[in-house]
C-alpha cells in the first residue's frame, strides 16, 4: 500500500516529467524529475552500482602519494542517496581527488574540457552534473574529464585540485589525444564558482611545485560557468546562500583582459539571482574579455542538461553553437 500511495504521488505531481529508464537510454533524455525505483535497500544498492560505474583505466589520480596539499583527512569516498530518485549519484568525502577521461571519437588532437560538477562546495553530482555532461561534449567532439575535485567545505583545496589537473593535461596532451591549446572548463552552480575562480587565479598556483605537470599552464583557454552561484559580496550575515548585494566580484574574482572567454548561462528564477551572472559578464566585458551571457525567463537552478519544459532547456544547444568556434585550432 505504502509503494503505491508513493508512486501515485509521485506521478500525480511529476506526470509531465516522469519517464522510464527505457526512454532515457534510447532519447538521451534526462528529466530533472524523474521517479527512480528506490523503495529497498537492495534496489538503491543496484541503482548506485549502475550509476557510479567509469572504466578504472580512464581514472587519474591527481597528487602522488603522500603530497595531498591542504590534504583535510583520509575519510573514503561516500555516496549519498539523497538523488536517487532523479537517477543522479551524490557523493562527498572526496580527500584524494582524481579525474575520469571520456575521450571523444576520430582522429586528430580533441579540445578538452574538465567538468566541475556542482553541490555547493558539500557534495558533487556525478551524473547529472558531471558524467552526462562528458558524454554530451563528447558528441560535440570534445574530450572530457570529470573531475572529483575536494569536498565537503573544502574551496581552496578544490582550486588545486582543477589547477593540477589542466597542468596534467597540458604536460600529457599526447598521452589523451587532446590539444593543450584548446582546454576549457565547464562548472554547475558550485562547480560553476569553482570555473570562475580557475578562470581568474590562474598566475600563480595555491600550493608548492609538485612535479613537471606544474610547470605548465593552468590558465583555461575558455570557460563555461553555468548557473553560478555566490561570486558577488555577501550580506551582513556573511551566507553563501542569500541577500547578495551589489554587482561587484568579491576580491577572489579578480577579472582582468586575460581572464578566459566565457559563456554563461543562468535563469531569472535562480535562488543563486541572475545578477550573480550578470555581474561577472559585465565585468569581464569591461575588461575587454570576449563573454557570452543568457539569462532565461524561468527554468530554477541545477537542472544540467535534464529538459524542464522551460527556456533553460535552450542552454545546451547555444552552448554548443559558442563552443564551435573551439573545435578546430
């Protein structure tokens, strides 16, 4: 009785949404309402397993042994149930980072993108924020890398983090088949404030020389913050999460005319406000950096490229059209 009063809530509330795993292997259709069946333990067991698979030879791991910098603890990586029912594994406790690799098809040396998947500094979406997001660059031809970077609460050990990893990619271009002229990050709300803060701090790395990956380049060639969140001053509280004020950066944004390209992309209807986009493209255009902003009339906030029915579900075709111009050197 129990699982049928759910399931009628559940299609009474998001019929317009819902849809079954069949539909979404064969559209490539990822509804942000989505019933997942997850009414037992055994069944979100299965559902994690399906959804955190990744081939462990695309698998790199960021800092050798022993030289974690601002390394917070050694707790194993967790995952978190709290999305299942969107088909969308969270996971937090990320003390030693790594990247996936999902190279692109054909011939020739790929752009290349990192993937910052968002969850406010607290935990990471893999799926939604992250492993569909590699596939579908993928079809645009890029190579991807989704990077597990450091949480939870753990921001500037995630700037090391991303800043390794370009470097990596840079001094191993060959080994990935990928053009080190051409890397770009993409971030989702927090993953989003973590491609702005790459994007600006690139002259000079937040840890001590590693090894030869750090004497390239950390500077992305372009960036894609979309739906950003917390980049202008903060109210009298000092939250993260509300009463922004003004339409300055906070000194951690520091956009100058070497600041990266950008496309952004955020909904009026944000809790995060579309001021927060706003902002940072005005600054960057009076820098004199090439930047791209649509703000759409309604769609929320962590959508990624799950279709809503609503303006933001344009975001991904107006991203790929302003990331053509990336494809060929």
């Amino acid at each position: 009785m129990k699982e049928i009063v759910a399931s009628a809530l559940c299609i009474a509330s998001l019929a317009a949404f819902a849809t079954t795993p069949e539909d979404v292997a064969k559209e490539k259709r990822y509804p942000v309402r989505y019933c997942a069946v997850t009414d037992t333990q055994e069944q979100r067991a299965a559902l994690i397993e399906t959804l955190w698979r990744y081939d462990p030879a695309a698998v790199t791991k960021l800092w050798p042994e022993g030289k974690v910098p601002m390394k917070a603890n050694d707790k194993p990586i967790k995952m978190m149930e709290s999305e299942l029912w969107q088909r969308n594994l969270v996971v937090t406790d990320i003390n030693d980072p790594f990247f996936v690799f999902f190279p692109a098809k054909g011939e020739g040396a790929k752009p290349m993108v990192v993937v910052l998947p968002g969850g406010g500094y607290l935990q990471l979406g893999w799926n939604k924020e992250g492993t569909e997001i590699a596939d579908w660059l993928n079809t645009l031809g890029f190579s991807a890398a989704v990077l597990l970077y450091r949480a939870p609460n753990q921001r500037d050990a995630a700037l090391c983090d991303v800043q390794r990893t370009i470097g990596i990619l840079r001094r191993d271009a060959k080994k990935y088949g990928i053009d080190p002229k051409r890397i770009g990050v993409i971030g989702f709300s927090a993953g989003a404030n973590l491609t702005v803060r790459a994007s600006t701090n690139w002259r000079k790395r937040l840890y001590e020389r590693v090894d030869d990956a750090d004497d390239f380049s950390c500077r992305p060639d372009f960036q894609l913050p979309i739906y950003p969140w917390d980049l202008r001053h903060r109210g009298k509280d000092n939250s993260p999460w509300r009463d922004w004020v003004g339409m300055d950066l906070r000194d951690e944004y520091p956009v100058d005319s070497e600041t990266p390209p950008a496309f952004i992309a955020q909904s009026m209807d944000d809790f995060c406000e579309p001021e927060t986009a706003t902002a940072y493209d005005f600054h960057l255009k009076r820098a004199g950096v090439d930047s791209t902003l649509r703000l759409y009339t309604s769609g929320g906030h962590g959508y990624g490229l799950r279709r809503l029915h609503a303006p933001t579900d344009a975001w991904p075709l107006e991203a790929a059209s302003w990331l053509s111009r990336f494809r060929r050197p």
